[in-house]
C-alpha cells in the first residue's frame, strides 16, 4: 500500500449472503466496488497531538452470525469446521499526550489495516493492523491478505474496534491454530500484540456450482473503454470478490475520465449468481434497502425498464453543497462521497453501477447525471449474454 496516498472506500452493501464457498487455498481478498484515491493532506507539526499510549484490550473469536441480512454478528466460538468463516474481533485503545480539540478538518479514516485520525487537517496518528494465523508447526497459514474486514467502530478520542473474518481452508490440516494481532502506529512506533487459539476441524468437502442460463464469465462482460463515449480510463479492476455472497464469480472495473480540473468517476461491478433465483433476491434485497434509505429521507429510488428488474437509485442530497456530510472535513475540496447508483438484473446476472461525488467538482457543477449513470447501464446491459 502507498503510505503517500488514502484510499477512500466506496461502501458495498452486502446483500444474499451465505456460506459455503470453498477454496483450496486462500486467494481470495475482499474489495470494495471501486476505489477513490485522493491527496490528503498527510502534513504534521509539533503542536499536532500524538498518542503515549497503545493496548489491545480484546481479541476474540466468534462465528459469523449471517442473518438477518445485512446484519452481521458474532457468537462466541472457539472451534470451526474447514470452510467456516473465522471471525476475529480486535479492540484496542490508546491515550493522547494532549487532549485534541475537534475543529474542521478533524476526522478518521478507515479502511481494512489502516486507520488514519487528522486534527486540523494534520496527521495525528496512523494505526496499522497486522493479522497472523499460524499452524500448530509453527508455520503461517494466513495473513492480511487473507482476511476480510467485517466492519468496526470507535472513537478518535481513545477506543477502536476492527472485525475481521478469514474462511477456513480446505487445505488446512486440523489442529490447534493461533491468531496473532499486533497494531502499530506509525507516527510514534507504539505497538501491541495479543494472540489468542482457537481448533481447526475437519469439513465437508465444496460442492461444485454451475451457473444457469448466462454461464459467461464477468470478464468477458463488464464494459470496457471500447464502450464507453469520450476519454475515459480505467481506474481500477478486479475479479476477486466476497465470500460473504453466494455467487459464482463476479468483475469490478472503475472509471475515471477528466473535467476542467476535476474527474468524473464511476464502477461497474458484474455479478453471476449460480441461478434466476437467488439472483432475484440479491437484486430485491439490495432494492429493500435503498428503500428503506428513500423512507429516512435519503436518495430516492426510481424503477427503470431495463433487463428483467431495474432501479436507480438518485442521491440528489450529496450532490448539494448543503449536505452536511461535506463539512466533517472542512468543506474540503478533496472531499469524496459515494453517489448514486443503477442496479438491474438479468437471468443470473446482476450489475451494480454507482458513482461518487466530489465537493470541489461539484462547487463547479461538474458531476455524472442520474440519466449518464443510465446511460452506462444501458450500454452494460446489451453486453450480457
């Protein structure tokens, strides 16, 4: 990871989530549906704070609980079969050595090992998690790599929660397995390390899908460049994807093309599911939710006529400069948030189309529309076959 650069996740709302999938090794990483990279402003002074103090306060072990979705949970657990997800729930706390005072420009950012907390626009801290699985040789089975970030929470003030979880291999012997956690910051050199054990037990072997009718795979499928009119170019891409979906296999492809001073973006995420079936409850799970988002008083959903489900769902609110999401970082003109977004569904096919928007293109009207976004999905959905 460039230590230069943060990479703001776009969120992807888990949806039809179920265990099962299985994998002879451990290759897999989960992926948000499109990286943003920005410059932040990484800047220090003397007068920034620092923490003096870094403990791990917990580590724990628990199965991952799936439902109701998207809601995950955790039981307490100290055995898993191969092919369970292990989940892994990390709280650590620390001190600083004068109490920050929250002004513009204060906030955390978060994402999977690393977690970045600014003070007036100056870097304060920057925590790196480091995740170790070895087997009873002594020899390492998994790392950050291999892991799946679940979620978390906390406090800038002094308390933060990361949940992990890894799939358990069939590959893996049974045994006694430990779970190493360390966490770091970078700023300081403060470190801690808690480890903890838990059984490896022996699974039923995976059962092999076969997806029905559209067997293509996502990469011969999503849009390319080809595609798409004017300058465009490709951001980001990538095949892996959740194991928390029962799906076959899926394929993210960003894009980013220049206006004036800023860039447009958007992602394609192509997802194949093993039948009709459980592709129609992914799409209407996801549709549910962006309801429930309309009934709060955000974004409003607007069903479209294309494949055989389709909705848009226009966040009109975050393209105000009124919104007050934008001033958690000062009205910063390198502020970015996720957008609006097009979901449609085709036999076992379903595709996920969203953009993000930012403050200081958006302070000069420069934005993708709802009906561009459509457009998009339009050009997505004649590919499909």
């Amino acid at each position: 990871m460039n230590k230069s650069s943060i990479v703001l996740l776009v969120a992807v709302i888990i949806v039809s989530m179920a265990v099962g999938v299985a994998a002879t090794r451990v290759n897999y990483r989960i992926l948000p549906s499109g990286p943003i990279v920005v410059s932040p402003q990484l800047e220090t002074n003397e007068t920034s704070p620092r923490i003096k103090g870094l403990n791990i306060t917990a580590l724990t072990m628990g199965n991952v609980e799936l439902d109701p979705t998207p809601l995950v949970t955790y039981s307490a657990e100290k055995e898993y079969k191969q092919g369970d997800l292990m989940g892994i729930s990390l709280t650590y706390s620390f001190a600083w050595d004068n109490l920050p005072r929250i002004e513009p420009n204060s906030n955390a950012v978060s994402y999977k090992t690393d977690t970045y907390i600014y003070f007036g626009g100056n870097l304060s801290a920057h925590f790196v998690t480091t995740l170790q699985i070895f087997n009873s040789d002594g020899s390492l089975a998994a790392d950050n790599e291999d892991a799946g970030m679940l979620g978390g929470g906390g406090s800038s003030s002094g308390t933060r929660r990361r949940d992990y979880f890894v799939q358990v291999p069939f590959n893996w012997k049974p045994g006694t397995y430990t779970v190493r956690i360390t966490v770091e910051d970078l700023l300081t050199g403060l470190e801690d390390s808690k480890e903890t054990t838990t059984e490896i037990l022996a699974g039923s072997p995976p059962q092999e899908k076969h997806p029905s009718p559209v067997a293509t795979n996502p990469a011969d499928m999503i849009i390319g460049l080809e595609d798409l009119p004017g300058d465009w170019n490709i951001t980001s891409e990538d095949s892996n994807h959740s194991i928390l979906e029962d799906i076959i296999a899926s394929y993210h492809r960003g894009f980013s093309k220049a206006v004036g001073d800023y860039n447009v973006v958007f992602d394609v995420r192509v997802v194949q599911f093993e039948n009709v079936e459980e592709a129609n409850s992914s799409f209407y799970s996801r549709m549910e939710m962006m309801q429930k988002n309309e009934m709060y008083g955000h974004g409003k959903v607007i069903l479209e006529s294309l494949g055989d489900g389709c909705f848009l769902y226009d966040d009109a609110e975050r393209r105000s400069l009124d919104w007050q999401g934008w001033n958690v970082n000062g009205n910063n003109a390198s502020t970015w948030a996720s957008g609006s977004s097009v979901v449609f569904v085709r036999q076992n096919i379903v595709v996920y189309i969203t953009d993000s928007y930012n403050y200081g293109a958006l302070s000069q009207g420069i934005f993708l529309t709802p009906d561009e976004l459509m457009d998009f999905a339009r050009i997505q959905a004649a590919k499909i076959s």
